[in-house]
C-alpha cells in the first residue's frame, strides 16, 4: 500500500514543480511590468516638472506657448 502512494506522489511532483515554475514566471514578468510602469510615470511627472520651469523666451524657441505647458502638466502623471 505504501508503494502505491509513493507512487501517487511522484506523478505529482513534475506537475508541482511546473505550477512552481509558472508562478516565479508569472511573477516575475508582473513585477517587471509594475517597474516598467513606474518608471514611466516617474518620467512623465519629472519631465513636466521640468517643462512648467522652462521661461516663455526658452517655450517660444520650441514653439510652444504657456497655455500648451498648462495643458501638458496639468495632466495626471499616468497619462499620455
């Protein structure tokens, strides 16, 4: 009888070890998506930052007018 559920065991354990393997996966590419994200939302909040600083002389040599730097920043830093 013991023989049995040895083997019962066995022929479980290649099937835990691929749910192992699929969840450090899974896991890992969420995680590598959240810090993907992150850091695109950290740079769309740095560079508008950066962009309400800039004076009108430096907006007027790019083309821009203030009105576009007020539209731009005041978007959430999650958005495009």
């Amino acid at each position: 009888m013991s023989t049995r559920v040895d083997t019962f065991n066995q022929s479980r354990q290649p099937l835990f070890s691929t749910l192992c393997i699929l969840l450090a996966r899974s896991t890992r590419m969420a995680m590598t998506y959240f810090g993907n994200t992150t850091r695109h939302w950290y740079r769309n909040y740095k560079t508008r930052a950066q962009l309400a600083r800039l004076p009108d002389y430096i907006l007027k040599d790019v083309g821009l007018k203030r009105a576009d730097v007020i539209r731009e920043t005041s978007k959430p830093f999650w958005r495009q």
